[in-house]
C-alpha cells in the first residue's frame, strides 16, 4: 500500500500527472452511483469521466470543468507489462507472451475483455534505466501472477469504486501503521544504551524488501509523504548497525540528492544518522577516521567535502538549511544551481526508473555507484579542513573568520601544498584512449552510450558483488570521469588532451593562508617547526621576472610577494625556523630575488607594483636573518653584490620601512669584518650621514608615546623582528627620520 503511492497524480515531471485531476483507487465494494458502472469496473477513464460529469451537472446543472479525464496514455512511459493467456503453464511458453504495454494499454485490454482476473502477468525488469529509445527488457519469468493477484493492477482495472482519498494518503496511513509498530517498544534504555535484540517489529520492517519500499518514497510527489517515510527510516535506523550498514543499496541517497522539496529537515536527519554507517567500502577503510570526511561518508560522490563537513560539524538542522538555500562563505559555498546541477545528475544516473515505477510500484531499484559529481564553480577553490582557502584568505568580506583548530587547518593546508606541487606538467593523449578502452567505448561514442557501458561494468565488478574486483571498479569509476569531464566542456574525445601540473593559483592560496595564520596565531604555531622550507624556496626558485621594462604579471607576482612574506613571517614566529631556512638555502634564494627586484625599481616606481612589495618582505626577511651567525656566514658568499643591495635599499623613497631595513641589516652584518668592508666600499655610510642630519627628536617622543600607553614596543609597531637586538642594534633608526625631508 506505501509503494502504490507512486500512481499518485501530478507526479513531477510527469505530462500524465498534468492530465490526472482525480484519483482512482478502486476497492473491491460496490456502488449505487456511477462508481458502480461498468466503467469503473474496466477502468475506462473517457467513460468513467462522462459518467461522472453526467452526475454533477445533473445534481447541480453546472458540469465540471476542472476535472480533466484520467488519461494514462503517456508518450514517455515505459512499457514493462508482458501478458500471457489464462491457464498457460508457468512460466508460459514465449510463443503465448505479448508485451511489453503500459498500464492504460492493459486497461484498454481489460475493456475489450481481451485479459481478464486469470491473465498470467510478469513486469520487464530494466537493467540500465536508460532514458534512451529503446529499451532493453528482460523478463524474470519466475514472477508470472495472475492479473487478480498482482495489488496495483488489480486496484487499478479490476476493482469496483471510488475511494475519495489520493494513493499518498493511503500510503501515509501505511507509513504511520508502520511507524506505531516500530516505535511501540522502546530501542535503548534511560541511559541511551540499545537493547540487543533489537525489539521485534523493528527487526521486522527494517528487511531488506521493506527498506527499499520506504527509500523509493522519497522520489513519489506528496512532501508530507516523503517526510513521514524519512522520519520512519530514522526510527529503523537508530541503533540498528545491520539494517543501517548496507542501506546506500536501495538507493536512498541518489534519490534524496534527486528530491527537489524545501521540507528537507527530517531527510537532513536521515543523513545525518547514516551518511557516516554504510559499509560501500571494505570494513578497515569505512572505518579509518585518518581518511578524509569525504571519502568515509556515501555523500562522497555527491556533495562538495564542504556541504558533508556541515552535516557532521553543525548538525541536520543547519545543513538543512544551507542545502535549500545560498551561501557563500569561506566555510560553505553553495546555491539553486548547483543544487540543481545535483538534481540532474542523478537524474541522469538513475534514468527512468521514476517512470518505472509508475508503471510497477512494486519495482527495485538496482544499485549502481553514482560517479563523482563535478561542480565547475568549485574547481578553482581550494578546501582544506572545512574552509574555503580563497575566502577565509579575503580580509574585506570576511575579516578574521572564526578558525576552530588553526594547527590542524595549517597541517592540512601543507599537506595539499606538497600534493599540488608533486604533480607534473604533462599532456596525455594516451590516457583518454585508455579510458575507452576501459569501458569498452568507440571513437565518437554518444553519452547516453557511456553512461549504458558504465552502469553495466560498475554493477559487474562492484565490490559488493564481486569482491575482486575493486581495482577494476576504480579503474571504471576513473575512466568515466575523465570521459564526462571532456563531454561536459564540449569537447571532441578524439582531439582533447588531459593536462596535469602544478595549478600556480592554488598554490598561491594556501601560501596566502599560510601568512594569514602565521600573522593571526603566532604563539599556537610557534611551537611548531615549519617544515616546508623545500617547497616554499622551489616556488620562489620558480618565480622567474620578466626581462627589465616588461611588467610582471599578476599571478607570478602575487606569488613572488606572497612567498617572500612567507618567508619573513614563518621565521618571525619561531627563532628556530629561521635557522631551518638559513640551512635550507634561503639566503641565496632571497638575495637572487632581491637582486632581481631592484634591478627593476627606481626610486619613481610605484608603491602598488609587485616588485617593490617583493623588495618590502625580501628586506625584511633578509635584516631578521643576519641577526644569527650562520646567517651572515651564509651572506658572505653573497658579497659584493649584498652590500650593493642594502645600500641601495636606503635611496628609496617609496617607504621609510626600507631605510629601516637596511639600517637593521647593516648593523647586524656589521659583526662580521668581511661583511662590514664591504658595507663601506658600497658607500652605506655615506647614505646614513644624512639620516642622521635629518634626525628629529621630537617625532621620536611623539612616536612612543602612545605606544607606551597601549604598552606596544616600537618593535612590534614597525612589524616586529626575528632578532631581540633590533633597533638597538641599529642606532641611528628611521623612527627618528622625518618623512617630509
């Protein structure tokens, strides 16, 4: 009685369900009305309307407009019912079937008596649910009934009257019936501790033939239904790890990605309770908290990793209510069209299995894992440990974004930054003939083709029913993926190329959100090392400038100074990171960039201009880094052409952080005999007399004052420093300088 909820009318999508205005659900009484006639009893609509209309406009004189007559003759509905003459063996000989037809076929048939109660029926059983022209059938020959005994076809042709009531609200009174017996004795103690034995009518409706019914729900068209039937599979499901462990296999969770309904409260419960349960892995991978969320929930393939960690982070109610509505947010990014971009593709993967079940309410859904789905405005977006790096990285829209676990966000961040940068820049031809190869597919294959190949090999080698085949399974599962990637763009799969490598852009965005953590939690993170030193000198190493009077562009350049601010502010935190750099090359690495940013600036450049930003952290970087003796070892394999640099830095007006800078760093490289020569030859004394002619004493008292009221130092208001010298160092420091000379 739940499944004949599907006969329901207006079924979405449906050009029958726009035709359907009235219900007919006939029972086995008898009628002194119309119901009584002839009509109802063969189920002949044009009749049954007539009859019905003759009544209404006889008791009231007006006749009835709205209530069109019940057509079941659809263009788009499969034909799936075989028949076989009454008193054939069973299984009937081939020679006596006829089929396939569609239901009002069959009550056309019913009407000319041409079947009747005793006539043999099976339904065509659909392996691909393909929405294509033809369909292949196959006939399960051990399901032969008679007419009378099969409950849809026989309340729907056969039966006498008229019940006043849609087939959901029957189906809603099933659903309720159920949800008593499953309720009527409690699942766990006061204490939320489960019984075992789990209670009896719980054991009862939670078998496998029941939970499919209850899951294929979801996709009839009555809202309240749906969400009684939901509300139903959580009780079930609640402390019942058998029923929950292989419930992905009625397809529930395509069909709630499927469900177009804003009443989505009691299916984001559903989820909730069992995206995390299912066992479509092997039992030490399903397991294995290590992995990440999205490849130990069944949303996996469907959901961005974002949209799951809501689910398990916030709870069912707020995943609710992000899931139908649009956010953008650097911990969620989701809207209408790629909900519905969602609904489409698993529309496409279940194919008309939808439409089938109008036709046999009766009928299950075979399982077949549902390919990854792709959201292109997410393909530029990095996530790492539930956020959005592009966002959480964007200071004017969102402003010191609230970040639960920044050492666990900075690891993860790290982790991918060395994925991204291990891949190769290569282009494959071969891999897209592999593919093919793969899944069985000719040149110039159409879609609906490869979805067909698809679901046939997934269901041969899943591992659920061939347990060998799980690196075959993965192997399908790829090579489909990188064959719809080029059928989505449009593409020619004879001509597309895969380009792999190292995406520059996503690299900039976790080394942006590295110097956004280095800057906001510097105490947490400096009890840590940094340990990609490596990969940050290969970016910077990378980082190649134009020739001289060519501009550097934006991407090169925001990774040039965001790397260069990465460098000074990992060895900010931690005296210890800077030695690691120091070791690891980068005061070679630095200088070379240094150099090639001054080459390319003059005291009229602008302040916006990316090398001059570089020079800012670079200075800065290279001043905290003389400050430890193997530092300025490492600076005199630099010489000449350091001491050039720091006395270049000092004829630059843009910003008096650079005199700064160099003053510090001459100071400090002033320890070494070699390096202080070679500061003189260069002529950093001579720059510096004239700091000190210009030195207002006034300014410096003003300057400190209110810093010594917010009980700041004037380390930490110029930027800080990696040495605890500092400016004392320096002597004649540019605090003191007055801008406007």
């Amino acid at each position: 009685l739940a499944a004949y909820a599907h006969m329901n009318p207006k079924q979405i999508g449906s050009k029958l369900g726009r035709k359907m205005n009235d219900t007919l659900m006939l029972t086995g009484g008898t009628s002194t009305g119309p119901e009584g006639s002839a009509a109802w009893k063969t189920g002949d609509a044009a009749a049954v309307a007539e009859a019905k209309g003759d009544e209404e406009k006889g008791a009231d004189g007006d006749e009835e407009d709205d209530n069109e007559a019940f057509d079941e003759e659809d263009s788009i509905m499969p034909r799936v019912w075989y028949v076989a003459a009454a008193g054939e063996s069973v299984p009937p000989p081939a020679k006596a079937v006829r089929g396939p037809f569609r239901v009002s076929e069959l009550a056309t048939m019913v009407r000319d008596e041409d079947i009747g109660p005793d006539t043999l029926m099976t339904a065509a059983i659909t392996e691909g649910y393909a929405q294509d022209d033809e369909l292949e059938l196959q006939v399960d020959t051990g399901r032969w009934h008679k007419l009378q005994a099969v409950p849809q076809l026989r309340w729907r042709l056969i039966s006498h009257g008229c019940l006043p009531t849609s087939p959901a609200d029957h189906a809603r009174s099933a659903v309720g019936i159920l949800q008593r017996m499953v309720t009527m004795h409690e699942a766990s103690d006061s204490r939320g501790i489960p019984y075992h034995p789990i209670p009896f009518g719980k054991r009862v409706v939670s078998a496998p033939d029941c939970l499919a019914v209850l899951s294929q729900l979801v996709l009839c068209n009555s809202p309240e239904l749906v969400g009684e039937a939901a509300a139903l599979l959580c009780s079930l499901l609640e402390h019942n790890a058998q029923a929950n462990a292989k419930l992905y296999l009625t397809g529930l969770f395509h069909f709630i990605g499927a469900y177009t309904g804003s009443n989505f409260a009691v299916l984001a419960r559903l989820l909730h309770l069992t995206h995390l349960r299912q066992n479509f892995r092997d039992s030490g991978t399903a397991v294995a908290a290590s992995l990440p969320l999205r490849q130990r929930s069944i949303l996996g393939e469907m959901l961005p990793e974002a949209m799951i960690a809501v689910l398990e982070n916030y709870g069912p109610s707020r995943f609710a209510e992000v899931f139908v509505g649009t956010y953008d947010t650097p911990e969620v990014i989701w809207n209408d069209t790629m909900r519905s971009h969602l609904v489409s593709m698993v529309h496409q993967h279940i194919g008309d299995f939808a439409l089938h079940l109008r036709m046999v309410t009766e009928a299950r859904y075979a399982y077949c894992p549902l390919p990854g789905v792709v959201y292109s405005n997410l393909t530029p977006e990095v996530f790492c440990h539930n956020y959005y790096l592009r966002n959480l990285c964007d200071e004017v829209r969102f402003p010191d974004w609230p970040i639960a676990e920044p050492i666990a966000l900075f690891k993860s961040v790290l982790e991918q930054w060395k994925i991204e940068l291990s891949k190769k820049n290569e282009e494959s031809k071969t891999s897209l003939a592999e593919a093919r190869e793969v899944l069985g597919m000719e040149p110039n294959f159409a879609e609906s083709e490869l979805r067909k190949s698809y679901r046939a090999l997934a269901r041969k080698y899943h591992p659920d029913k061939n347990p060998q085949g799980r690196d075959k399974f993965e192997q399908i599962q790829q090579a489909y993926e990188v064959l719809t990637a080029v059928l989505d763009e449009g593409g020619n799969v004879e001509e597309a190329t895969v380009v792999g490598g190292t995406d520059r852009e996503k690299v900039y965005l976790m080394m942006r959100t590295q110097v956004m953590l280095c800057e906001r939690f510097p105490e947490e993170l400096g009890e840590y090392k940094y340990p990609a030193y490596p990969l940050l000198l290969r970016v910077l190493n990378d980082c190649k400038l134009p020739p001289v009077g060519t501009p550097l562009e934006d991407l090169p350049g925001r990774l040039l100074v965001t790397g260069a601010r990465l460098a000074y502010v990992s060895c900010l935190i931690s005296p210890l990171n800077a030695e690691e750099l120091i070791a690891e090359g980068g005061i070679a690495v630095l200088h070379m960039l240094l150099t090639d940013c001054l080459s390319r600036v003059t005291p009229t450049s602008s302040a916006d201009c990316f090398e001059l930003q570089a020079v800012q952290w670079l200075s800065h970087a290279l001043s905290g880094l003389a400050f430890f003796d193997s530092g300025r070892e490492a600076m005199v394999q630099r010489l000449p052409q350091i001491a050039s640099d720091v006395a270049y830095l000092m004829q630059l007006p843009q910003d008096p952080q650079f005199v700064q800078f160099a003053l510090e760093a001459t100071a400090r490289m002033s320890k070494v005999p070699d390096l202080q020569n070679a500061l003189v030859c260069a002529g950093v004394m001579w720059r510096a007399l004239p700091l000190l002619l210009h030195f207002d004493l006034s300014l410096e008292i003003k300057a400190a004052a209110p810093a010594a009221e917010e009980g700041e130092g004037e380390d930490e208001k110029s930027g800080g420093d990696m040495g605890d010298q500092g400016d004392e160092e320096a002597g004649g420091s540019a605090r003191g300088l007055d801008v406007s000379q």
